[in-house]
C-alpha cells in the first residue's frame, strides 16, 4: 500500500491528480490524505483529514510514503524506517508563499530512505520502482551523536 | 553535573530540528522556549517559556521579543543557549550576548546552500555558528560539527 499526505494546512492538488494518474494502471492500492483541495481523486482511497491513529495506522502498513515536504512528516518516516518520497510545494504553482519546500528537500538531499521528487516525471520514476526503495536507517546516527556531544562540550 | 540548557527555535522544521538535539542531550536540564503557547507533546524538557511572535512584516515587536528573552535568561541562568533559528532564535541569541551566556547558533539543515541571514547575524555578533553542511561550514568560515539526521 502506499500512502499518500498533504499535511493538514493546505490542499495540494497537483499532486493528488499526479498520484491519481498513476495509481491508475499502478499494481498496488493507495490511500491519501487530500486535505481541502478541490481535485476529487478516482483511483485512491481518500478523505480529506483522518484522525492522527488512523494516519498512525497508515504509516504502519505503508510500504512507501508520498508525501509534501513537511519536515514532520519526513522525520516520522526516518523514525519508522519508512521509504518517503517527498514532492515540494512551489511558490511558482500558488501552493506556498514561498519556496522553503524545495529547500526542506535540498536538506535531506543525501538521507538513506528520503527520495526527493522535484516534478512529475521523477514523482513518476520513484513510484514505478516503489518496491526498490531503500528504508531510511532510522533517526539515531552518529552526525547527531556528534553534533551533541560538541554542544554538551560548551555547556 | 546536569547543565541547564535553554533551547530555542520558531514553530515548524526549525522546532522540529530543535527536538532531535534535546532527544540526544541526555539528562540535562532542558529549557525549552518557543513562539508556541504551549510546549508541543514531542519535545522533551522540563520548562516552557513563550517568545511574543514576529517576523520582518511586524519588526518593532522585536523588543517586546527581546524583553520575554532577557527575563527568561534572567529567570533560569542557563549554561547554554541553543537555537536552531529563525528569529525568535536571534533575538534569544543576542540577549544572550548582553548578558554574557554563551549561546550557539545551529543553521537548519534546509540551508544547504549558504547560510541563513540570522546565522550570518549571529557570526557577525561574534556567536558560535554551525551548519549542518560540510561544504557551507568550509565556504562560509564556521564550523561542522555534524547534524541531525
């Protein structure tokens, strides 16, 4: 199963109708998130919000997660060892004021597991091969260990 | 000994980034302060502080800012501060500067590129500067010390 969210602040419809076009003809079933955007899906499971055990619950038995690049979201799924593809909102499409999801995805650019998708054709790439996808490693790393460790030393 | 540390950052990636430091600080006195009304059930800490919000579109509500740092620094006497951005980040960077506690500035992992300008700011004050990129850390003349994930 794949997972798809859009977060819970704002629609994201260019990416629903993508999904849509894909799971179509695509060998496994999606769910997703769609938030308050105006696009009706015919190929996903949907709702526009679950509750936060119902989103647990997906995130569970997801094999892959699709998702807008939300910090939050991108760390749950390197907690839970999930494969996350991750689709920036962009300032040029009117999905957000600005372009810090780009940036949020430059910034995870080299993490095991996090797989940025910057257009449709990338998004489309990554969900062919969704089973080839490799599992973050989770959060624990030695970088972060070193990182507090030196700001333990200043203290 | 247990140190108290006093973590700061503004709501969203930045906060976010802000917990997985605290997650490996171990068992030291966590302070945690943030534009939130209530601390978020993710982060670890002992104590929560509110920061009045601001951003650039609303700059003279900096000092009301500034005076919520100051009597949080005055009031719990950290050994260090620690923000990982954005402006209430500075501004609790800066009140740290006038009172003399040493405060490290960690530029979040988004700045791939370059530094943030609060991070700059805080390099030009004389603050401890990190980023959480190598290349950046080399081009920008601060220090690497690693990241969060």
């Amino acid at each position: 199963m794949i997972f798809v969210t859009v977060g819970t602040q704002l629609p994201f419809d260019r990416l629903i109708r993508l999904v849509d076009l894909l799971a179509a003809s695509h060998e496994t079933d999606f769910v997703a998130q769609i938030g308050d955007g105006d696009y009706r899906p015919e190929h996903l499971n949907w709702r526009k919000f679950y509750d936060p055990d119902e989103i647990e619950e997906f995130f569970e038995k997801a094999d892959v997660i699709v998702s807008h690049a939300g910090m939050g979201t991108i760390i749950n799924c390197i907690r839970k060892q999930k494969p996350i593809i991750i689709f920036p909102r962009s300032c040029s499409y009117g999905e957000h004021r600005n372009d810090h999801q780009m940036d949020t995805v430059d910034g995870f650019s080299d993490v095991r597991g996090v797989y940025p998708a910057k257009n449709d054709e990338e998004l489309t790439r990554l969900l062919l091969e969704y089973d080839r996808l490799e599992c973050p490693n989770g959060l624990d790393c030695p970088e972060r260990r070193s990182l507090c460790s030196y700001l333990l030393s200043l203290a | 000994m247990s140190k108290k540390i006093l973590m700061v950052a503004s709501p969203g990636g930045h906060f976010v980034q802000l917990s997985l430091l605290a997650e490996g600080l171990g068992c030291h006195d966590i302070i945690v302060a943030s534009t939130y009304s209530i601390k978020p059930g993710f982060m670890p800490g002992s104590h929560y502080e509110n920061i009045p919000d601001f951003n650039r579109d609303s700059f003279y509500k900096v000092f009301p800012a500034l005076w919520a740092c100051l009597r949080i620094l005055r009031k719990y006497q950290p050994d260090l501060v620690v923000s990982t951005g954005a402006a209430p980040g500075l501004v609790m960077v800066v009140a740290a500067k006038i009172k003399g506690v040493r405060a490290v500035w960690v530029d979040s992992l988004a700045n791939s590129k370059k530094l943030s300008l609060s991070g700059t700011l805080v390099k030009r004050l004389g603050g401890i500067v990190l980023s959480q990129w190598e290349n950046v850390a080399q081009e920008e003349g601060v220090q690497y010390k690693g990241r969060v994930v």
